[in-house]
C-alpha cells in the first residue's frame, strides 16, 4: 500500500495533461480575441469602400 501511495505521488502525467489543457485553452482566447478585432476592422474596411463607391 506504501508503494502505491508513492508511485501516485510521484506521477506527474495527470498534472502535464492539466498544463497542456490550459495552454490550449489560453490559445483559444487569444484566437478568438484576435479574430474579433480582425473581423470588425475588415468589416469596417468594406463599409468605407462601399460608401466611396456608392459615391462615384
């Protein structure tokens, strides 16, 4: 029983798949930020070249 309670102890692969699952999870965020700021700026850009033309 001593043995089973150190070799538990000792494993670490539960808390490196944790880690990997944050980090994943911070770059999901950072995706999704990136793709929000990116989509209202193009949106933005064709509302700007939709009006010049609606203007020629």
């Amino acid at each position: 029983m001593n043995k089973l309670v150190q070799r538990f102890a000792k494993d670490e692969s539960g808390a490196t798949a944790i880690e990997y699952g944050l980090i994943a999870a911070l770059i999901a965020v950072a995706v999704i930020t990136a793709a929000k700021a990116l989509g209202t700026q193009i949106s933005s850009t064709f509302t700007s070249v939709t009006n010049a033309m609606k203007g020629s």
